[in-house]
C-alpha cells in the first residue's frame, strides 16, 4: 500500500499572509529565523493580524540556519511552558524544519531523537496543537512536506527525520515573502526545486499522483528561473509556487543520489560551506548521466514533455538536451560546473573523497535513486564532479 500526503490547505497569492486573520484557535507560538521577516515588517503583519483573530500569540526567535538538537528543545520547552493550539513557523527552512522538531517534543517530552530519525515511525501529533507554515525562501518546500533535517553539532550528526506526522496541516505561499530574497539565494533555492522535481520524476516511488506535480514544477522553472534571479517579481511568484509543486511530488516520492551527494559535501571541506541548492546544481547533470543507464526514458519524458526537445527526438537525444539545459541555467545563474570551480582543494577533495562517497551511498536519499551505487562508484562520480570530466560507467 502506497501513502500521498499532503497540507489540509494551502493559501497562496500576493497577501495570503492574511489568512491568519481567520484562523480558529486560542494560542499560536510564532517560530522565527534570524531577523529578516521582523526586518521587512512580516512579523508585524503576523501578529496583528493574529491579534484580530483572537489569538494570544509569543514569539520564540532567532532559530539558526541548520538547526541545532539545542533549539529545538529550547523552544519545545517554551511551548510547554505556553501551550500554544498553534506551532506558526515562518521564514526559510531553518525554522520550518526546527519547528516541526520542537512540535514533537511539545507533544512528547519523553522521546529522543534517535527514535524520531527511524523513518515514518513518529508518535501521533495533533493531540496539542496544529501546524502552519509560512516559506520566505523558493527551494526546500518543507511548508508542505514530511521532512525536517536537525543538527547535532556535539556528534557531527545531522538527524533527518521524515514521517506525515509533520506534514504541516496548512501552509500559506504567500510571494511577498520571496521578494525579499537576494539573486544568489534565488539562484541556489530555484536550483534545488528543480532538482527536487527531476530526483522525484525519476525515484523508484514516482507515482500517478507525483508525476504531475514533478512536470509542472520543472515546466515552471525553466520558463520563470533566470527572469526571477534577473529580479523579475511575476516569475519570483511563479517559482515560489513551483517549489511548492516540487515539494508536493518529493515528498511523496523522495529523492536521489543529487541529494545524498550534496548532504555529505555541503559541510566537508575545511574552505566553507557549500550552499545545498548550488551543490545540487553542480552535481545534476552528472548524476544524470550515471542514473540514465537505467531511467533514460524516464529523463526522455522530462525532456518532452517539458518542452526542452522536439518529441520526436531519440531518448539519448533528450537525456543529452535535459543536461545542456541544466549547464545553460548553471551559466545564467553565475553557479560553478565543477567542485574545483567551485573552490573546494584539489589535495582535500583527495585526501577526503572515498569517506564522503561511503557516508553519500549511506544516505536515507540513496534508497530511492534509479540506479543503485557502490562507495567505488560514488567515488568515481564525485571525482568527474570534482574535474568536469564524462560520466562513463
Ligand atoms: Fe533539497
């Protein structure tokens, strides 16, 4: 048996913030990020508009980008000690994700994360308060989707936990929120919708009910990415709803190896961090190539059907247009090819590689990939990442 999940409702269009207006409830906590959304006045809105529904509201702040096992029990704490009806996040996916965290150990002071990480094994929530979330960036989708990633900074671990339990009951897209976005940050989140879209048009899960989702989203970046990096509003809008779309399909379909690759590199390398969505966008096209020796008309259709080639072109006609579309946007988006480029040490990447593709096969995003890959293989698909060399096995 087979599981599609997804928000109660969703309100989106310029000014759906005030949806909070009409929400039934007595108490919300109101999750936050670093400042921006209190910076560009959203968090006033919020709350006025939450006064004027009757709601007595708090605001627990200052939620880190990659949360901590810290924060979350932090603010786990002080909504117990509130006892909200309603867990509000809003931002970008920092706090979404660690909201979704707190809201289970609101609910379940007594459990631990090594239990919440086993996959679809949450308790029960909704026994204390409802869930709303409210996206500022165009990328993770978390608003509407089963997923959270936390971070426990003391073991160098990063829980992901993933159950429909905290698929939030409504997310608001409200494209108001997204106009605040610098152009890199537009380029990176636009990149990782797209290849949530293209990882889940291809999983061992994909489904008649993602597969629509997945299309539509891809359709939608291609016409509305690089206007909206451009500083174009009206496909800023159409790429926060097509984030939304592509977290409709992964979340019901899961990922693939671009995933597993870019959680293990993002943190690796002693020369900084590489931002999720641009590590997604480097490694695609060559993951791509791997995978298509076993899901070459699954990328054709995607080529097809969202209009990046002629319908009568040869399968490996399609794949090849597919990944020249993806290098072409990578140019437009100012996002390196390869991880050389992107700055990471040659003598690092060496010393460094054969661990990171035995922690990248190990990840909970390999399962689902089209084709399935040995640590000697990621090794070797890492490498051609690392030089921009053919993918040729
Ligand atoms: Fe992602």
């Amino acid at each position: 048996m087979m599981r599609f999940t997804l928000p109660r409702d969703l309100y989106y269009g310029k000014g759906s913030l005030e949806h909070l207006k009409e929400l039934k409830g007595k108490k919300a906590i109101l999750v936050l990020g670093g400042g921006s959304m209190k910076k560009f006045g959203f968090v006033d809105k919020a709350l006025s508009y939450l006064k004027e529904a009757g709601i007595e509201t708090t605001l627990f702040e200052n939620v880190e980008p990659d949360p901590s096992v810290e924060t979350v029990m932090k603010g786990a704490e002080a909504m117990r000690a509130f006892e909200p009806d309603w867990i509000i996040a809003m931002g970008g996916g920092s706090p979404i994700d660690a909201a979704k965290a707190m809201w289970a150990f609101y609910e379940y002071p007594d459990v631990t994360f090594e239990e919440l990480c086993t996959p679809f094994n949450f308790p029960l929530l909704r026994q204390k308060a409802k869930f709303l979330a409210i996206p500022s960036t165009s990328g993770t989708a978390t608003e509407v989707t089963a997923f959270s990633v936390i971070t426990d900074y003391s073991k160098g671990i990063k829980y992901p936990l993933a159950d429909f339990n905290i698929t939030p009951d409504v997310a608001i897209v409200d494209p108001e929120l997204a106009e605040t976005m610098p152009p890199k940050l537009v380029a990176h989140t636009g990149m990782d919708a797209l290849t949530h879209a293209i990882e889940a048009y291809v999983s061992t899960l994909n489904s008649p009910f993602t597969d629509p989702l997945a299309l539509k989203a891809i359709e939608m970046v291609w016409s509305n990415l690089p206007v909206s990096y451009q500083g174009c509003m009206k496909a800023r809008e159409q790429m926060h709803y097509a984030q939304c779309l592509a977290g409709q399909a992964f979340s019901n379909a899961l990922l693939g190896i671009v995933h597993s690759m870019a959680h293990k590199t993002g943190a690796a390398f002693s020369t900084g961090h590489i931002p999720h969505g641009c590590a997604n966008a480097i490694y695609l096209p060559y993951v791509i190539k791997y995978n298509a020796k076993c899901a070459e008309s699954r990328y054709a259709a995607i080529a097809r059907k969202t209009g990046v080639i002629e319908p009568s072109a040869t399968d490996a006609e399609c794949v090849r247009a597919l990944c020249k579309k993806i290098d072409d946007f990578n140019v437009k988006l100012n996002i390196p090819k390869t991880l050389k480029e992107f700055g990471i040490d040659e003598a690092e990447f060496k010393e460094k590689v054969a661990h990171i593709a035995e922690l990248a096969v190990g990840d909970a995003c390999t399962g689902s990939n089209p084709r399935p890959i040995t640590p000697a293989e990621m090794e070797k698909l890492l490498t051609c990442c690392y030089y921009g060399t053919e993918v040729d096995f």
